[in-house]
C-alpha cells in the first residue's frame, strides 16, 4: 500500500507482482515505481503485508539512479554497524517489521519534487494447504491508480495440477479480467486491470484495487498420499491423503471473558463461537469452559454436538458478561480433568481426537503467575494425550507463551487481531485445526529415512504444511528412496514411492520460471520453522541457546531475516544507510515500522524544532518581579515531582506548581478537542517515602492526534508509535527517526525524544536514568511545550489551558523566610493568593543538576492558577480527552 500526503501530485506510474511457485514453494516481488511531481518534498510509504510464516530474503531501493540494496547479518552486529554510521553522520533510518498473521514490512521515504522512486521486496513462502486445496494470497494494496498494474503467478508442479482457480477475491468490480493458461505441470495466471478497469467508478480517481488476490489450485496425487520429489541433491516427501473419513472430534472450548475482553473483541469472539458450534458434527463431543478469576463449566462432562446441545451453548455465550482478573491456569488444569476424565471412563471414541482450544487476550493476573509453571502443569495433566491450540487475541497477548504452551503440547497457536475482521480470523484459524488433526494424531511425528549411506534421517513435525523433507547428500544418493510412516488413529498409511530423478532434474532445468534453488530454500524454511518451534519448547535455557546459534546460522547462510538476524539496506557508497529490524517482543511493535530518510541530506536534525536542541544559556538570579525574556526557557514543562512551569509570553513570566498525585494516576496535559491532540502523563512512585511523603513522576507519557489516527507512548523504556493496528517501537538505546503522515518522532539515544507535527507543534520528553540499585528514586520522564505550539482555543489541561495566556497582576512584593524568597499576592482569573518567588530547573541542557528558571511558586497543586481542582485533571485512559471542569 503506497500512502502519500498529496495525492494529485504523486504519479504510480508501476505497480507489479510476480509470483512463482515452484513445488509449493512460492518466490514473491513486490515492486512500485513513483515520482513526485510536486513543487515540494513529498513523503511516501511504502507498505508491503506479507503472509505469517513468510522469510522476507531482498529488498532493493531506487531514487533517483541511487540503488540501496540489503545484506543479512546477525543482529546486534546489523546494530552496531547502524549505530556507526549515525555516529558518522551518515543519513540513517529504521525499518521495523513484526511476524503476526500478516507481517507489515514499511518504509516511508521523504521524496525531494521531481525525483523518482523504486521499492522492491522479495519474500518466499511454502504454501498452505487448507480445506483440499493449496491457496496463494497475494496482498495488492497499491493505494492509487497505477499506469501500470500487473499481477504474474506462475505454478510449476511437476506431480502434475489437478485444476487452478482464482477466486473473485478482490470484488465484483474485477469479473473477467484474470486469465488463467493451464497445463499438465505448469499454469499462468494474470491479473492486467487497465486505469479505466482499476476505478471504483468512470469518474472516481481512486482505485478499486484494495485486497487480497487468490490463486488456489491441487496437485495430481495418488491413492497413497505420498509425493516425492528429489532435486539438487535434497529431497521432498509431500503427504496429503484423500479420501479419508473425518475423525470424530472431542472439543473443550476455553473462553477468556476477563475484563478485558470486554467490548468489540468479547462481541466478535461470540459471533465466532457461534458460528463454529454450528460447524460441529454429530458424531463429535463437546462442551464450554469461561473463565476470569474464576472458571464457569457449561457442561461438567462432554456432550454429543447434537443440534439442541449446540443451540443451548450458543445462548450460553450470549450470556457472557466480561469483568474480573485472568486465572488461565486453572482454566487449563479444569479442561483436562475434563478430558481426561471422559478418557478414563471410556466415554471416547477409540478413533477420536481430542483437543483444547484456548480463546484469550491476556497474561495471567490471578492464580498461578508464573508462565513456566502453568507451562509444566498443563503438560504434566495433558500426558501427550491430546493437543492444546490457542488463539491470542489482540496485541497485548504474550504470543510467545501462548506459542510454547501449544508446541509443548502438540497444537498450534495463532494471533486473532482484535478488530472488525475478528470473526473471519477466528474461523479461519479453527478451520486450519481441524484441518491439522490427522496429522497430530498419535505420535505426532512423521519419520523419513533414505536407504543411504550418509543421508540425514531426521524427524519433523507435522502442522499445516502437510510435508516432510530430509537433506540428502547427492553422491550417496540412490533412486529408491523413502518409506514413510505416520498414523491417524488406529489406521496405518505407508506410502512407497519411487521417483525418476533425472526426469525431474530434466523437467526443473527446461522451464525458464522454476527456481532451480527450490528444494534447498524450502528445506531451510521448514528447517528454520521447526528449530524456531524447538525453541520455544526447549526445557533449557542451554538447549535453547544451541537452537538459536543454529537458527542463526541457516539464516545467514541462507539469506533470511528471523527474529535473530537484521537487514542492512545501503547504497554502492555506504553513506546512507537502514537497518531492517524486528522487535523482541511481538507486544512492543506489532506490526509495521517506518523509514524517515531524505536522499543526498544527512541532516539529524532536520525537522526537528530550534528550541529542542538548546544549549546552556547563563540566567542570573533576579528576585525582580519580572523574569529575563530567554527565549531558550521560555518554554512550559514538566519534570521532577512533578513541577509545572507555566511560560506567560505577554507578561513574561514564569509560575510554578506541583501536583501531589498517587501512583498510577492519569493527568490531562493538554486536551484539545479543537486541533484532535491529546497529551496525557502516567504517575509513577518512588521505591518508598522520605520525609513521609511518597514523591510521584512521570513514568508514562502519551500523546495522541485524532485527525492523524496517530498515537506515540513514551515510557522509560520505549517510544511506541502506533497508526490503528499497525505500530513501531524503538527502545532509548536506539538513535533514529520515524515519519509518519507528516508527524516526525525524533529518538535521541539516553537522552530525549522530540515529536514535530509538521509547522503547527513540536513537544519534547526527556529522560531521566536513575542508579538501578538506588534505594528510593525511580527512572522518570519530563516534558516540554513550547507555547508557540498552535492550539485551538478549547485547549484545556493543567498546560493547554494556558494556550489562551489570563491576565495575572502580582503586587505588594515583601521579603520571605528566608529573605531570597520573597512572597507577593497574585491575582489571576477572579482569585487573590500569595505565591514565592523561587527556582524551578529545566533539564534541557544538564539532565543531571538541571539549569535555574526563576518563577512565581502557586501553593497548593495550583489552587487558584489552574481552574479548578487538580483532581478535575484525572482521565481514565493514556488517550482520553478530559471533561471540562
């Protein structure tokens, strides 16, 4: 998808998509051509969504005859070699990119007028086969009329195809345009839409084209269900039987319905549930657990899925009210009683299967909190007998555990984004688990072993990829290969296949579109699938450091970008330079990342405001009624515990307040319905009290600009922006940009963060790092406004109320206790007070002792200054817009 800020001026003069796939495994490039035809810079994204389980392997940028191309390197070495060419002052970006049910892979490029610009990405993928059929989904999302848009796949099967089909996936609009040319073992499928077809009417100037294009098609196969393939040396044994009786099924549904479930993803999960009851068979048992802190049983035992059952279960979940806490591990231990109890009592189907599918949202908060135990008990009660599959809803899950406890227990898991597409997601993903039972069944294993020497005979698990490779050593090799076991309930399928070696390698070699590497690029995708699923079930912590330092080595070996290498993109004169990276924890970042570069201008910190970046200026203490016009202090912030200093531009004055919050607590900086932004801070504690007063900070600010759909949390931590369901992270030890719909968040390592709304505002958090071991204080954040920021004038919070500066008169001056604090009265907006005259510090320029701003001190957390009371300020969420007080 290619999002621009000027559309009439930024021409797609190219949109193309070429795909091959060669065996079931599929070579994917995306490519887009633009210019910017405006009189000035334009930015562009970029925004490529790649199928889960897909290894991004290439991608190459064009601007303007300035090719980048990527290399693949371990991680923290990709990092380091990043941070240098920062330190350089080289041009330098980020692209962050997050493995859930469809990767985003993002880059956004400030493009100069006149100048053109090529993104291209390569992916590869072993196709999936689902419901009786392989399916190829391409995203096409190019997000304007195209000059030229061309959708290529071509299938090379040597097995021979059965038939190809493409779905009227991207709509009505479409009907009769793609063309399907269909062989024995090859096929061509094209999808060439003109610029009158790509309208969504004659007259409309945006494209119709917004979706998923599909190509489903099936292979020749024989009664067996065995194929063998051997090519370069690897062989691939394909197993898909036909022709089998669906085994009877008996299912515990477990259902999340804590508090936070509540709302849209508790309505779609419903919906859902609904919908899947109904796809039960009669010859199949079932029953419902829900739980929060507490677990509820629809049905203490297993019930036939006879239609009055499944009509009972179905108002039982339109009951379901969400509230209360996350008690998965009794959840679970409940389940399996269940089950294995029915087991016990000889009330299963000896030709059944048995599973549990778990529907949640969120980490445990009540009972057993430790994820390694509730991993250990649920193994211990579940005894190898059936399979545990889950579904994460939302991104806030912890997918990592959730993927453990699933391979630990011969399951799935799967991420459900909570949104409108809720629904589809969940039936899809209970559509793959029926389909992935036969293949679990028993030992869950399937054994190969070639009749050589020196072959390596290995066991791989079975999933949804429905095949099985082992590496083969080309000399050693002899033609009658494979006897391959598994077994789907009580029955035995041995498959024994001969192959003739040479006519695959004549077949392969002949056709200009096979990829002759495809036997050694799928063995390393499913080999670096399956270590990537050891890994999470590895019992320890050095078993599991062996399986990383092996990924890692396939990956590099093998050009591909895991959780444990980056992609380095640069161009022929290593001067401009993007480090591709993927964030550890998939709650952190969860889809897409974003790239702010500006070719041929290494500039760090264009873009970012003259006041964020100012250096000490020398303010002599002046107990006058007045304080010096300093431009680089005239600024409103707050920082420490926390004190607010309010800049007056007219008056030229500074007042200060503090606020005595507790921990926890949400206040309203600015809330500006007017403009759409939101600016709200989190209260910390400190580790304990002094002087019997427990200080409070700012351990969590968030910014939020409705009419962007843009949110930025910044924590001690990370700065997370986030644009709907997509979102980037970037942690204080990084040093980089992210541009975004015009808004720019600038990372300075360890020391600040700035963010630039185009002319209109700019706001600054700055970092405060504590001792670790310190016995009472606390990492914390500060922030700074300057009032030039453009507000409307219903700006309201403890600092956007002041967008609109009140009259303050301050008189009748006379000396303090002690004298350098001299008191006065003030009166401002109908009130009459007495305030001291003080020093308050901006850390802008010495983070560490901080520089003086002399102000006028309003006692009281601003009773009298700021309207209202500072209670008024409380808001329930980090994005809310505060009531009026």
């Amino acid at each position: 998808q290619l999002q621009v800020e000027d559309d009439d001026k930024i021409g797609l003069y190219s949109y193309k998509v070429q795909s091959t796939i060669t065996s079931r495994l599929a070579n994917t490039m995306i490519q887009a051509k633009m210019v910017n035809n405006a009189k000035r810079p334009q930015p562009i994204v970029f925004d490529v969504q790649v199928p889960k389980g897909a290894f991004i392997d290439n991608f190459t940028m064009d601007i303007n005859g300035i090719t980048f191309t990527s290399h693949i390197r371990e991680k923290s070495e990709a990092r380091r070699m990043y941070s240098q060419a920062k330190a350089k002052g080289k041009a330098a970006g980020i692209v962050r990119s997050n493995a859930l049910d469809m990767e985003n892979f993002q880059t956004e490029v400030n493009v100069p007028p006149g100048m053109k610009i090529q993104f291209q990405l390569h992916y590869h993928e072993m196709i999936r086969r689902r419901l009786s059929s392989y399916e190829h989904l391409i995203s096409v999302k190019p997000g304007r009329l195209a000059k030229h848009m061309e959708v290529d796949v071509r299938i090379i099967e040597p097995q021979g195809l059965r038939y190809v089909h493409v779905p009227n996936s991207l709509g009505d609009h479409f009907d009769g345009i793609t063309t399907i040319s269909k062989g024995e073992k090859k096929a061509h499928v094209s999808f060439k839409p003109t610029m009158a077809q790509q309208r969504k009417c004659p007259t409309c100037s945006s494209t119709a084209v917004d979706g998923n294009f599909v190509v489903q098609y099936d292979v020749n196969r024989e009664t067996t269900g065995g194929e063998l393939e051997i090519f370069n040396g690897y062989f691939i044994h394909f197993f898909a039987p036909e022709n089998l009786d669906p085994l009877p099924k008996n299912i515990l549904f477990v259902i999340d319905v804590s508090g936070s479930m509540w709302g849209l993803k508790m309505k779609q999960t419903i919906e859902a549930m609904k919908a899947i009851l109904s796809e039960l068979r009669a010859a199949d048992q079932f029953s419902l657990i829900d739980f929060n802190h507490n677990v509820r049983c629809w049905r203490d035992n297993l019930v036939s899925a006879t239609p009055a059952q499944v009509e009972d279960a179905k108002k039982y979940i339109q009951t379901i009210h969400p509230n209360g806490g996350t008690n998965i591990n009794e959840a679970l231990l409940r389940a399996t009683f269940i089950l294995n109890e029915a087991q016990n009592l000889g009330m299963l189907d000896p030709n059944s299967v048995s599973m549990i599918v778990l529907v949640s949202d969120g980490d445990p908060t009540v009972g057993e909190l430790k994820l390694t135990t509730i991993q250990k008990n649920v193994k211990q009660s579940i005894k190898d007998e059936f399979s545990l599959f889950c579904l994460g809803i939302g991104f806030d899950v912890d997918y990592d555990f959730l993927q453990r406890i699933a391979t630990d227990n011969r399951g799935m898991a799967q991420r459900i984004f909570g949104n409108q597409e809720t629904s589809a997601q969940m039936k899809s993903a209970i559509s793959e688990t029926r389909d992935s039972l036969l293949l679990i069944r028993a030992t869950g294993f399937v054994t190969c072993c070639p009749f050589s020497k020196s072959g390596t005979c290995g066991r791989v698990t079975l999933g949804t990829t429905n095949s099985l490779l082992c590496l083969l050593p080309s000399q050693n090799f002899y033609n009658q290969v494979s006897v391959v076991t598994a077994t789907a309930a009580n029955a035995e399928l041995v498959m024994e296949t001969l192959k003739d070696v040479e006519e695959l390698d004549g077949f392969m070699k002949k056709d200009r579109y096979a990829d002759p590497e495809f036997t050694r690029k799928l063995w390393a995708y499913l080999t670096v699938n399956q270590m990537m699923a050891e890994r999470n079930a590895a019992p320890t912590a050095a078993l599991k450091r062996n399986i990383t330092k092996s990924i890692l080595q396939m990956s590099l070996d093998h050009h591909i970008v895991t959780p444990f290498t980056a992609m380095l993109i640069e161009n022929a004169e290593k001067d401009e330079i993007m480090l591709a990276d993927q964030p550890k924890d998939p709650r952190k970042g969860c889809c897409s990342g974003t790239l702010g570069l500006t070719p041929n201008a290494p500039n760090n910190n264009k873009g970012i405001p003259a006041w964020a970046n100012v250096t000490a200026v020398p303010v002599s203490y002046m107990p006058e009624q007045r304080s010096p016009p300093v431009s680089s202090l005239s600024i409103n912030q707050v920082d420490n515990d926390p004190h607010f200093i309010i800049h007056l531009p007219k008056s030229q004055r500074n007042i200060c307040f503090n606020i005595d919050s507790e921990p926890g607590k949400i206040l309203s900086l600015v809330s500006d319905p007017g403009t759409g932004v939101v600016v709200n801070g989190q209260l910390v504690g400190a580790k304990k009290m002094e002087n019997k007063k427990l200080n409070t900070y700012f351990g969590k600010i968030g910014f939020y600009f409705k009419n962007k759909g843009l949110k930025v949390e910044i924590t001690t931590e990370t700065i997370t922006l986030k644009d709907g369901s997509h979102a980037i992270t970037l942690t204080w030890s990084d040093t980089g940009h992210i541009l975004r719909k015009q808004l720019l968040v600038s990372v300075k390592k360890e020391s600040n963060v700035t963010i630039t709304v185009g002319q209109e505002m700019s706001f600054m958090v700055l970092l405060h790092r504590v001792w670790k071991k310190h016995p009472v204080n606390v990492d914390f954040l500060g922030i700074y406004i300057p009032p030039e920021n453009q507000f409307s004038s219903s700006a309201h919070g403890l600092i956007g109320q002041f967008a609109s500066e009140p009259e303050v008169s301050i008189h009748h001056q006379t000396p303090g206790q002690p004298p350098e604090k001299p008191q006065a009265i003030m009166e401002v907006k109908g009130n009459k007070f007495t305030v001291t005259r003080g020093v308050q510090k901006d850390y802008r320029t010495d983070r560490v002792l901080g520089t003086d701003v002399p102000c006028w001190f309003v006692h009281n957390s601003g009773k009298g200054f700021i309207d209202g009371h500072y209670r008024d300020y409380l808001v329930p969420h980090l994005y809310s817009f505060m009531k009026r007080p």
